[in-house]
C-alpha cells in the first residue's frame, strides 16, 4: 500500500511541476494509452506466472 501511495505523490507532483512549466503532461493522453499500459503490466504478470515455469 506505501508504494501505491507514494507512486501516486510522486505522481502529482509531476503533473504538478509540468503544468507549473507549461509543458505536456507525461501521460496517455486517453484511454488506449492507459489500456496499453494496462496490457504491459499483465503480460508481465503472465510471464513470471506461467510462461517462466515452462522454460
């Protein structure tokens, strides 16, 4: 939970400063973005799950 917490501080903290500098936000601007991201953590998770123990 701490680092769920602290990823998110971290977080605004740059939105924030971006936003202070007047320069794009880092981020998926839509949902595809974050989908595609989404995609990246599960098949990281599949792998070490399932994949890993085959090889």
């Amino acid at each position: 939970m701490q680092e769920i917490l602290l990823a998110t501080f971290a977080g605004l903290i740059v939105g924030l400063l971006f936003s202070f500098l007047k320069l794009p936000l880092p981020a998926p601007p839509v949902l595809p973005g974050i989908m595609g991201i989404a995609g990246v953590y599960m098949g990281g998770l599949l792998f070490q799950q399932y994949i890993s123990n085959y090889l």
